[in-house]
C-alpha cells in the first residue's frame, strides 16, 4: 500500500505505487518489500542475487535484461512523494520500450537514491 495513503493524499498515483510494488515482487526470488534493497542492489550491479533464476536469466541475457529493467521501473512507480512518479501511460509506454528492447538500464539511476 502506498505509504502517502496514511495522510489521505489519494490519487491515481496511488495505483502506480501498486504497480511498482507488483512488478517488483514479481521479479524476486524473495518477498522482501524494501525499495531500499533493490536500490543497493541495483547500485552495485548485484540485482541478480535477487532475482527468481526460474526466470532462467542464468543462461538467457535478454531475460536478466528484461528483469533489471522492469525492477527500475518498480522503483520508480514506489518514488515518494507521488509527484515523482510517473502515470499509468508512461509505465505502459516503458514497459513496451523494454518488451521492443529501446529501454536502457540504469536509465533511472539518478533517481533511485
């Protein structure tokens, strides 16, 4: 649940925070909720440690691709305050970017602190 709900600031963005976290428990081997976790690990190249390998990125590099790249746009879409988040189109248009391969990992590393 998005964390600005607590002070009643509900919007459609609210949804998007729901998307991140979907996304990023979709991704892990693990149920940890941490966007701090997945900063680290995206920060230090070790996102791999993390991820489900039944995903099969071990041996695929398109998949470990795919996978760092939609855990970025997890991280974006849980951004707090929800200003910093972007809306449902763009999540769509990002994730078409990195279904047709035109989206660059890491493209948001200055935003993940």
């Amino acid at each position: 649940m998005d964390p600005e709900l607590a002070y009643g600031w509900l919007s459609v963005k609210n949804d998007v925070y729901s998307f991140g976290v979907l996304a990023k428990c979709w991704v892990l081997n693990e149920e940890d909720n941490l966007a701090t976790l997945l900063s680290r690990k995206i920060e230090n190249q070790a996102l791999v440690e993390l991820l489900d390998p039944r995903f099969g990125f071990e041996t695929n590099l398109k998949i470990k691709w795919m996978m760092t790249a939609i855990t970025e746009l997890a991280l974006l879409c849980m951004k707090c305050p929800q200003e910093l988040r972007p809306n449902m189109e763009q999540v769509l248009e990002t994730l078409n970017d990195i279904k047709q391969g035109r989206y660059e990992t890491n493209s948001i590393k200055g935003i993940i602190k």
